[in-house]
C-alpha cells in the first residue's frame, strides 16, 4: 500500500471508485442517460472516460428512459451483472418507482431467494443551485423505508471513492446520492483505494457534550456549527452516518451514551424524515440516559423553491445546527 | 424494418408431429390445472387471488416449444399458463400457491409471483406492464454473455398502454435486444374493453413506432402461433432485435376468480367458450391422424394423475417456519 496521496474532488472519486470495480471485474456495467463519452460521460462527468476505457458494450448511453433504465439494470443484474445505473438527479426516480420498489427491493424476498438485483443507482441532488422544485429533493426516506434496498449519500470525496466501491460489490440493490453542491469538494485523499463497509459511520471529531449526526453536504455544516461551538466550549462529537439504511445504530447510540444528548441535521424535509427514526431509536435505547430532548433538524414541510433566500433558508444552516446543540446544553 | 400488422409477412415453420402433441400436452397441463385450481379455490381449501389463464393456453404452449432451457420468460399475475408451459414443476407450483416453505418461492410469492429461474421462469410481476423493463436487462444480459439465450416477455392488452410498453419496446429496438414481446390481447383489459382503452385496432401497429416487426396472430391457432413465435425467436436468436406479437385469444373466466363478467354479454362469452382452444386441438390432432385417441387419453390421464399429486403435496407441505419472515431481505441476514 502507498501512502501517497494525491487531490480528488467527488465526481473525480466516484469516477475513480466505479473505474477500479469495471477493471476488476468485467461484470461490472454501467447505463444511463449520458453516461458515454460521446455524450459527455455524465450530465456533470462522473463516468467521463469510462466508455473510453472500458468500451460502449459496458457504458451505455441510454434513451431518457428511467423505467427502461432500471429494468434494464433490474433484468441484468438478475442475469449476473452487476449494473451501476445513474438516473441523473434523484427526481427522476419518481418515474423509475415501480421498478426500484417493487422490483429491485422485492425480487429476493419475493422469489425466495432465487433472484436477486445487485446493482446500485447513482443520482444527484440537493438545495443550492437554483435548479427549483423539481431537480433538488432529498428523497432518501422513501428509499429508506422500503426493506431489501440500502441507501448511502457520501460527504467526501475519500468516503465516495470508498462507499461506491463496496455498493457496487454489495450483492442487494444500493441507492446512491450524490449531492451535486457537493460534487466539487476536493480534499487530499491516499491514491490505493480502500473500499469502506456499508452500514459503518464514522466519527469524524470525538466530543464529550453533545453528539450531532449528519450525513451528505449537511455534515460539512455540522463540522463548522462544531467550530463555534468549541469556542463557546461546548465539546462536540461528530458523525457522519454515510450508510443512511441500514444506519450504524451501534455508534450513534453508543456516542449518545455517553454525551446524552443529540442534534440530527439532514436537508431533507424533517417531518416523517430520517431524523426520526433516529431520534426515536434513541430514545427507545437511552430513556433516562438522555440529559435533553433530542433536536431533528431538517427543512420546513415545503417544496424546494428557486428564489434565492428562500432556498437558502430552506436548507439547514450551520447556525441551526450551532443553536439547536445550544440548546440541548440549557 | 418492414412491419406488418398481420401474419403473411411470417416465414410459416409447421411443427412436425411430434412437436404438436408437445404442444396438446401443454394446453391439456394448463387447462386441467386450471380446472383444478378452481376446483381447490371453491372447495375452501385454498385462499388465493386468482387470474385464470385458461382460454390462452396456446400461446405459452405454441411459444415454449420453440425455447430451449436456458431460454428466459417474464410474465404477469395472470401467468401460471406461460409458467406451466415453461416447465415450472407441478409440485413447487402448488406448494407455492399454497403459501408452503415447499414452493418455488417458500411461500412468499404466491400466485402472483412464480419464480423458478431453474426453469428459466425469471419473473411473474403484479404490476402491469412490468414484465417488459425487466425482460430487457436479461436480454442484454444474454447479450453481453455472447449467448443465444432468448428472453419471451407476456403482457395483456392493457399493458400496451402503460409507459413500460413504450420505453422497453424503444430500447429493445435500440439496442437490439432478443427478446420477444407477447401481447395476449385477451379484449379486456380488467373489465374495460380493448376499444375504449386503446388507440390502434391492433397492437401490433404500435410496433412500427419502435422500428421493429409486429404482427396480429389468432392466438388459439396452435399453427399460426408456432410459426409466428419460430419467427420471432429466431430473430431474436440470430441477433436481429426484437418482434412484438399481438395474439388473439379470450379468457374464460373473468379478470379474477369470482369475476361475474358483468361487462361482456352472455352471448359474447359462450360464443368464444365454444371454441375451447385445447378441445379443438385435441379433435384436430385426431382428425388429421397426427396423435390417436389411447394416446392423448393417455397425456390426459397422466396430466391428471400428476395434478392430484401436487395438490396433495402442496397441502401435504410445512407451512413456512415464521423465522423465514425476515430472511430473503437482504443477502446477509440480520442487516437490521
């Protein structure tokens, strides 16, 4: 192993973690809109490349076609492939439902275990570049909410590399979100890919009096909200969840323990949102452990707009995050 | 691509003997598994949503004769017929509509969804038009394999409106997939009829759309269904694409068991009963000399004597342990 490190933004380690699993096993192919060099290799360039290297068989420009697209990559991963299907920005699955939901997630437990549907969906999303209401949904609850799919949303680009790797490898139906005011994130991160495990947080800053987990672009807010914190002296520990289904119980319980108290941050909307399953396993394991209610921070129960303050407000802010670990400490 | 909505454009292959009694063997399955499936239903000892196939039993029958076992199918919840017709085993058939830990899919399927990829039966959806996307994926499959593999996917009238149509008819022909798109247009899609709900006389129109051949064939002709599926899968087997076959034909009985055919006349419903697929096929097989009597009775008996054995097998069978609840989720058990 080196220890060589080198610059990768998001789109570059996605790229790098899809190209590593296509040369290591030829089963691995990829479909969707755009995704071949000649149309671009993706709408923002994620499979720019790929068809290059590994030939137009493998990466498939498709038709706009969501239902088509996930058929196709239902029906092949049955056949023994293991398709990366990119449906280019997670609204679009809305038109890909039937096929995600009750074919993909179902086929094992409905066939009793005969066929299965390996395969992974990248998207894009997410608040922030006015695309409006449309384009920028989180929509990762409905996903999580449907057993025999698994949902991971990165918030690096070392964590994107690592989760692509092992979602393409996964032998169940991965979602995975990209969020696109994320995508140009560059960080130093080693040149040997490590696969990192699904279903593993990671506690990115220990912390003694309030734990805040967080996930996707949010986490970055969490880490500066953690910033002022610490100035005001208030210690606090930080997870990004990366796995949303089937989420590290484990660690956060265990990290709620001990602060005894907890902030969960997400961009989606928080009613009915991934904040409260969260919020109330907590409350189910450490009943008379917390020291202050548990806060869900999410956007308010309102479609995403496009005028400029009000997505701006839409989505959580780092001093949301800062006030509501405040306030559990009052 | 030249497309037709009728069959004179089909290059006839005339199954030989042997293949027509094949062919008989596979409607007299269905049809008396039929019988019986209702027969259990109303005896009480089985509950079970029911989408009888009987009246259509030339199509999987005329069609599986052409495959081979490593040959795929999807089909619909009103699919037992094209299952039977593909080989699923009597026993794992029933002891699946039966709900037992015994079949095909330990019982958690059920009738709407027979699996039995050993037969090459892949998918059996609950949701219309649903078969399509995914019978592309194992086309292309099959297509990155380098195989010869065929994939038969079956749908209703009524799918031929849903979007899934459309798409998967599009990016068959675009990617020259082999796979065979098989519309049984049974003239009713639930219980509202073809007229109303569809915008071409034929399916098989819809086919030039998507630059590939259609064609309408009488699917209770064992002969024009052999030829035209020969046709279609040949195609797809030599690589040229995909073909949708429109093939006319008429359920019995209703959408679902218990239907009353409140929406089609009395006189409609006897009128297409009286020409019950399998009785004429038997009577022609007798007529031209191709099979005699002792030996269909023969296929009949055995049909039957099988039948009854699954029945009791199934009945006979554990029912699921309630530990299989929450297995099959994922690969790994225990992810939550």
């Amino acid at each position: 192993m080196s220890a060589e490190t080198k610059k990768l933004t998001i789109i570059g380690a996605v790229n790098e973690g899809i190209a590593s699993c296509m040369a290591a096993d030829p089963k691995v192919i990829v479909l969707g809109e755009d995704v071949g060099d000649l149309e671009g290799g993706g709408i923002v360039g994620v499979t720019r490349g790929l068809s290059a290297k590994f030939g137009d068989e493998r990466v498939r420009s498709t038709p706009i076609t969501e239902q088509a697209i996930m058929g196709a990559a239902i029906g092949a991963a049955m056949g023994g492939y293991k398709p990366v299907a990119e449906i280019m920005l997670m609204n679009f699955t809305t038109v890909a439902m039937d096929m995600i939901i009750n074919h993909a997630a179902k086929c094992r437990y409905m066939s009793g275990g005969q066929t299965s549907a390996p395969l992974v969906v990248r998207m894009m999303t997410g608040a922030g570049i006015s695309a409006g209401g449309q384009h920028s949904d989180f929509l990762e609850a409905w996903f999580c909410h449907t057993p025999g799919l698994k949902v991971v949303i990165p918030s690096n680009p070392e964590d994107a590399r690592g989760l692509i790797v092992s979602a393409i490898n996964d032998p169940d139906p991965v979602i995975f979100v990209e969020c696109s005011r994320a995508y140009g994130t560059t960080t130093d991160v080693p040149v040997d890919i490590t696969p990192i495990p699904l279903g593993k947080a990671k506690i990115v800053q220990e912390g003694t009096d309030v734990t805040i987990i967080s996930y996707s672009e949010i986490f970055a807010r969490a880490k500066l909200a953690a910033v002022e914190l610490a100035k005001e002296g208030i210690s606090a520990e930080l997870i990004d969840l990366r796995t949303i289904s089937p989420w590290d119980r484990e660690a956060v319980i265990a990290s709620v323990a001990k602060t005894g108290r907890a902030v969960i941050a997400h961009e989606a909307v928080r009613s009915f949102g991934v904040g409260a399953e969260i919020a109330a396993t907590l409350q189910e394991e450490l009943f008379g452990k917390l020291k202050a209610p548990i806060k869900r921070l999410g956007a308010a129960f309102n479609p995403v707009p496009f005028s400029k303050p009000l997505e701006t407000a839409h989505v959580v802010s780092v001093e949301q995050i800062a006030a509501a670990a405040r306030s559990t400490l009052t | 691509m030249a497309s037709t909505s009728q069959t004179s454009g089909i290059n006839a292959a005339v199954p030989d003997a042997a293949t027509q009694i094949e062919i008989y063997r596979r409607m007299s399955l269905i049809s008396q598994n039929d019988e019986a499936s209702r027969r259990v239903i109303r005896s009480g000892r089985l509950m079970m949503p029911y989408y009888s196939g009987k009246g259509q039993e030339v199509i999987p029958s005329a069609i599986s004769v052409n495959l081979t076992d490593e040959d795929q199918i999807c089909t619909i919840y009103r699919g037992i017929h094209d299952m039977l017709a593909k080989g699923v085993p009597l026993n794992d058939l029933w002891a699946e509509i039966a709900g037992r830990v015994t079949g095909t899919c330990k019982g958690k399927g059920g009738p709407m969804h027979i699996t039995h990829p050993k037969s090459g039966a892949m998918l059996t959806t609950g949701i219309v038009g649903s078969s399509m996307p995914i019978a592309n994926g194992l086309a292309w499959a099959a297509k990155l394999d380098n195989s010869k593999r065929v994939v038969i996917t079956n749908f209703g009238d009524g799918a031929s409106n849903i979007g899934a149509f459309h798409e998967s008819l599009n990016l068959a022909s675009v990617w020259k997939l082999p796979v065979v798109f098989v519309c049984q247009n049974n003239r009713f899609a639930e219980h509202t009829r073809y007229a109303k709900g569809t915008s071409v006389d034929q399916i098989s129109k819809r086919a030039i759309s998507y630059g590939m051949p259609g064609y309408t064939v009488d699917g209770n002709d064992p002969f024009a269904m052999y030829a035209a599926a020969n046709a279609a899968i040949t195609r797809a087997r030599e690589g040229e694409g995909p073909t949708l076959l429109e093939c006319m034909t008429f359920r019995f009985w209703g959408h679902v068991f218990g239907d009353d055919d409140f929406y089609m006349t009395k006189e409609e419903k006897a009128e297409a009963m009286a020409k019950d697929p399998t009785i004429l096929f038997r009577a022609r097989l007798l007529t031209d000399g191709t099979a005699t009597e002792d030996q269909l009775a023969k296929i009949d008996a055995k049909i039957a004597t099988d039948i009854e054995a699954a029945i009791e097998y199934a009945l006979g069978s554990e029912m699921p342990p309630v530990s299989e609840l929450t297995t099959d989720v994922y690969a790994e058990a225990g992810v939550f």
